[in-house]
C-alpha cells in the first residue's frame, strides 16, 4: 500500500506540475518588445494580427520601442525544448506544421535548444493566413516579391515590405489598377519593370516579405508612393509634390 501511495503521489505531483505550466503558458498576456522586433512580428508570434494587436494596446502607429509592453490579445500555448527534440518533432507533437512553427518563432534554421521556449500556433493559424490574404493568388505572391526583390532587395526587411504594402495599397485605391498585375505593370509606375530587374529570380526574404505585406503588415503608413531621393535628379519631378509620411532606409514613402 505505502509503495502504491507513493505512487499515486508522485503522479499527482507530475500531473499538478504539468496543469501549473500549462495554465501560466495560456495566461501569458503581456509582451516585452526587443530590439529588431516588430508589430507584424509578434501578431505572427502570438497567433493574432497587427490590428488585434494595435486595437488592445490602443495604439494606431505601426512605431514601437524597446523594452515598451504590449498585451498580447487571447492566449498563447508555448512549449519548453527539452533533450532530443526538434522543429518537426515539437511540429509533429502539437499537430502543427514545420512551417507554421518556423513563422510563428521566427525560426529559420533547424538549430533549437534545451531550454528555448517556442510560441505554438493555435489550429486556426493557417485559417487565419489563408483569410488575410483575401482573393490573392500564387501568382499575386510571385510578382509581388519580384517586384520587392527588383526595387528593394539591399534594403531592410521592414523597407521590403513596405515596398509591397504599396503595391497593395495602389491595389485598394480607386486612383490605380485593382489588381497586384495592374499596378505593377501600370506604365512607367516602377523602374524594376523598365529596365528588367523585376524579372530575377528573388530571395526567400523577398518572398517573405511578400507574405507578411498580404497577411496586412503595412510599415510604409498607407503610403502609395515610394521613391530613393537621391536618385530623383529633376527639381521639377513631380514627386517631390508628394507628402512623404515614412522614411525607411534609402526609401522615401508618401501619399
């Protein structure tokens, strides 16, 4: 009898532990932002979106700093790497995909470690990816990120996807094309269609940021324009009577 209530407690011990790391992982609700992160980047992380995100924290800029806390809306199941694991094991584990891990961690190589906690997506992240891009197709993705990597491949990620988000944003305005071809192939509107660096094959980023700008990350601030100054050489250029709201690298985005 002693040996079978020992037994039976250190189960229930086990069993208690288990329950108590798992209620504080779904009780997680708060963020602390660290450097190089983004709105778009903890959506992803904690299963929601930028406007979910912005609308709890009632903050409408797409500027955030280091060290500012954020609530996180809903809840978010994580998981701690212990010895022997994987990507596609802990994937396998939560019924998950090895991608949908990747993209919610921010992983992209295979090297975890003891220790390191992973954010697990919820069963309605791919649903919800799936919704945020709207009617865009494959083909949309590819031009899309053809026309990132032509105009913006030496800036930085967020510069990237501010260069999509344009495009889309030309896509949603009555004053352009109401389709991703439309307004890339609109003449004489992109320097990367003229002279054919459009037509390379682009990186894995390019294509990356091509999907954070159709899953709604938009750091241009609804900007239709973008242009580098310094390769504006007319003082008469029409687009110096845009109204530049963002500057982001060697970009200039304007409405």
């Amino acid at each position: 009898m002693k040996k079978r209530g020992k037994i039976f407690l250190v189960l229930l011990l086990t069993v208690t532990m288990l329950f108590t790391n798992y209620m504080l992982a779904q009780a997680a609700t708060t963020h602390t932002v660290r450097a190089g992160e983004s709105l778009w980047g903890i959506a992803q992380r904690y299963n929601t979106t930028v406007n979910q995100l912005k609308s709890t924290n009632n903050h409408w800029s797409d500027t955030i700093f280091v060290g500012d806390t954020l609530t996180v809306p809903g809840n978010a199941q994580t998981y701690t790497v212990q010895r022997g694991d994987t990507l596609q094991a802990v994937a396998n584990r939560f019924n998950i995909s090895l991608s949908q891990l990747r993209s919610s961690n921010g992983i992209w190589t295979d090297m975890i470690r003891v220790g390191d906690v992973l954010t697990i997506p919820n069963s309605t992240t791919q649903t919800n990816s799936q919704q945020a891009t709207g009617s865009y197709s494959s083909q949309d993705l590819d031009l899309l990120a053809r026309l990132i990597y032509g105009e913006a491949r030496g800036e930085s990620y967020e510069g990237q996807v501010a260069v999509g988000a344009v495009i889309l944003n030309r896509v949603e305005s009555p004053d352009f094309p109401n389709t991703v071809r439309g307004v890339v192939y609109q003449s004489l509107a992109f320097e990367a269609i003229m002279d054919g660096q459009a037509y390379m094959r682009p990186n894995e980023q390019a294509y990356k940021a091509a999907r954070a700008a159709l899953n709604g990350w938009d750091p241009s601030g609804n900007a239709l324009y973008f242009y580098n100054p310094s390769g504006v050489h007319s003082p008469t250029n029409w687009i110096w009577t845009r109204t530049v709201i963002r500057t982001i690298g060697n970009h200039h985005f304007a409405v």
